[in-house]
C-alpha cells in the first residue's frame, strides 16, 4: 500500500541558509509603531538568530543602499529588554493572595538597569530597593515559610543571585519575598548599615518581539550599555561592522520585519499490509500519523505537522502492484 505524506516543518529543522524571510522598510518609525506595522503585516519585528540571518540582512542592506540612506545606516530588529518584567522568587508556588506580590518599595532613580546589566533585586540598609547585576557576591536574605507565618534569615555568606536562591530553596523556603511595609521593615532590620543584600526579586532580560527564544546577539562591543538610560530597544547598523546597539524606543528609525520560513515536504509512504487492517479508516490513518510524528520529533526540536494527501478517489492508501512489494 502506498500514501502520500505532508510534512510541514518550522526552519530549523530543515537546514536551510535562512530560517527567516526578511524585509526592510524605510518609513520612519518609533520601536512600537514599527512592531505594530509589521504585525499587521502578518510578521513581526525581525528575529535574527544565527549569524547566516544576519550575513543575509547585511547582503540585503548593500542591496537596497541602505548604507547611502538618511537614516543614519540604522534599522530596529525585534530585540527589545523586558524591564517591566519584575517578579519574585516565590511568584510561581501559590505563595500569594491576590495583588500580594505587588509591593515595590524602590529608592528614587531605580530600578536604572545601569550599563544595561541590572536584572536582579537589593535592599539597602534604609530598606530601599534597588536593581544590581545577578553575578555581584552579596549575602541573601531567605524566606522561611512556616504555614501562614514566614520569618527573615540574614546569611552570613556572599553569593551570586542564583546562588543565593538554591542556597535559600535548599536551606529554608526561597529567597525573601516583601508583601507589605511590615515585612519590608522585618527585612530591613537583618541589613547592616551601608550594605546590601539580595531579595528575590529578580526580571527578564532581552526577549524577541515574537516570542522566539533565540539566544543569538551581535552587540557592538560596548553595547548594550544603558548609555542615555531607558534604552530598551534595538537597531541593527549596517556599517561596516553590522553590529548592535541600545536605543531609546521612542525614536523614528527604518525597520525590518521578518517572517518564520515554513518548509513543506510531500514524501511516498510504503506499507507492507499483514493483517486485515483497513489502513483507509479515518481511526488507523490518525494513529499511524501520531506513531510517525513521534519518530520525527526524536532529535528535532521544532514544530513539525504531518498530514496525510488524499488522492482523486478520496482515498489515502492505495494497493501497489503485486509483483513489486515493499516494506518501509
Ligand atoms: C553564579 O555562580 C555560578 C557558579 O559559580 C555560575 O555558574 C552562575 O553562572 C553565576 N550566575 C550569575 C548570574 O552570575
Ligand atoms: C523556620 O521557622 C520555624 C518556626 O519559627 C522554626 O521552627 C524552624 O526551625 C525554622 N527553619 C529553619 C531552617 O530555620
Ligand atoms: C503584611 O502581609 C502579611 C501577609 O499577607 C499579613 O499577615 C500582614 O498582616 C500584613 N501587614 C500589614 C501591615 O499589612
Ligand atoms: C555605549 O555604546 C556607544 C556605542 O557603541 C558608545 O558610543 C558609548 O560611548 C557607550 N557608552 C558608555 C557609557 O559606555
């Protein structure tokens, strides 16, 4: 018996020098505005995740004389930093009550995310907050959750933020977390004058406007930097470098959109028929199909959808002739 298969794959998977289709355009816009027209263009703001994407966006920008443009050789990619995106230690574990995770107590000017390195939570001996970078060696201050109560425990050791909540985790409950003026003053009064410790308040860093976790970057190399402060958003150069910088979102820029590429593939089926099984019933197709889509995915991490192509008769399977009988 013979079918036809549909296998319909996200890039990645299939090698390919490209996994996005990307396109430049030159109005002007602010970081925002640019996501919102790419959008509405059924694609979003660029995702560049290999260095093949951004030799082909280089390619394009000689292309389209990009670097004789007025837009001073700079276009935004869907690289922006999640500030916003403060959250506990504990937000996860069922811990609060509705709105309890909410309270922020930062001293004035913070968070600054200074030089663009700041994603994880202190508090000063005033029983202020501020944002530091996760790697400082600093000493914790943990939770230890007892049914509804919870006390503060000072550690007399300096670690990494990440350190500091497995440490926390492993030894009482999780890294403090500070619901109210209350326990923020319990806090305060285990932090010695002029130091600072952790919390567990910590945020995201850079993120891709549509979604993908894609870990490539081609900063320039002083950047990310913060410079200006409430540098957010990101412009690819087309100097002779190519590389990357923070910016301000609010300023007009041209931008590129880009597009996930969706390989398809028909492939011939082979069966070999043993029993009476009637490899057309809607029930056999739609296990053979999950029973392939398993196989495919060992050692592909993609989305990958599988069909199976009805020919003219309305039939999937067909009989082949006798004389040539293969297994698959
Ligand atoms: C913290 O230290 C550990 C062990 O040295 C290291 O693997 C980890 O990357 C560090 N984390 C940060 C945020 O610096
Ligand atoms: C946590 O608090 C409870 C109640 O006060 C106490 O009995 C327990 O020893 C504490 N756990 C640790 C690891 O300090
Ligand atoms: C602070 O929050 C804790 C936990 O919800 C609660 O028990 C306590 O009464 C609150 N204190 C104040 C002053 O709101
Ligand atoms: C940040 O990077 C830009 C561009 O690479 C550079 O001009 C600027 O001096 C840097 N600022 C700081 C504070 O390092």
């Amino acid at each position: 018996m013979e079918a036809l298969l549909f296998i319909t794959a996200a890039a990645g998977v299939v090698s390919s020098p490209s996994s996005h289709e990307y396109r430049f355009v030159y109005e002007p816009m602010t970081w925002a505005d640019a996501q919102s027209y790419c959008r509405r263009m059924n694609s979003d703001l660029a995702t560049i995740a290999t260095m093949e994407d951004m030799k082909t966006l280089n390619k394009m920008a000689v292309m389209n004389n990009m670097v004789y443009t007025s837009y001073s050789y700079r276009a935004w990619i869907g690289l922006y930093d999640d500030v916003d995106s403060w959250r506990w230690s504990l937000s996860d574990s069922g811990f609060y009550r509705t709105g309890e995770d909410s309270f922020r107590k930062w001293q004035s000017g913070e968070p600054n995310n200074w030089m663009s390195t700041e994603r994880c939570g202190m508090m000063t001996g005033e029983g202020l907050w501020q944002d530091g970078p996760c790697s400082s060696a600093r000493r914790p201050v943990c939770a230890n959750i007892t049914g509804p109560g919870v006390s503060f425990v000072l550690v007399q050791s300096g670690m990494n933020w990440t350190e500091a909540q497995s440490f926390c985790r492993k030894q009482y409950s999780d890294l403090a977390s500070i619901r109210n003026e209350s326990e923020n003053q319990q806090v305060q009064q285990l932090v010695p004058a002029g130091t600072k410790v952790w919390t567990g308040l910590y945020r995201d860093g850079w993120k891709w406007s549509a979604g993908s976790r894609s870990s490539f970057s081609y900063w320039k190399s002083t950047e990310p930097n913060n410079s200006n402060g409430n540098e957010k958003c990101v412009l690819a150069t087309f100097d002779a470098l190519g590389k990357w910088e923070d910016w301000r979102c609010d300023v007009e820029k041209a931008f590129i959109c880009s597009s996930t590429v969706v390989f398809q593939k028909v492939v011939s089926v082979k069966l070999e028929k043993t029993s009476g099984l009637d490899l057309n019933s809607a029930a056999v197709m739609e296990e053979l199909l999950s029973q392939l889509l398993l196989k495919l995915k060992q050692g592909l991490h993609a989305d990958v959808e599988l069909s199976w192509r009805k020919q003219s008769d309305g039939n999937v399977f067909h009989k082949l002739k006798e004389k040539n009988p293969t297994s698959v």
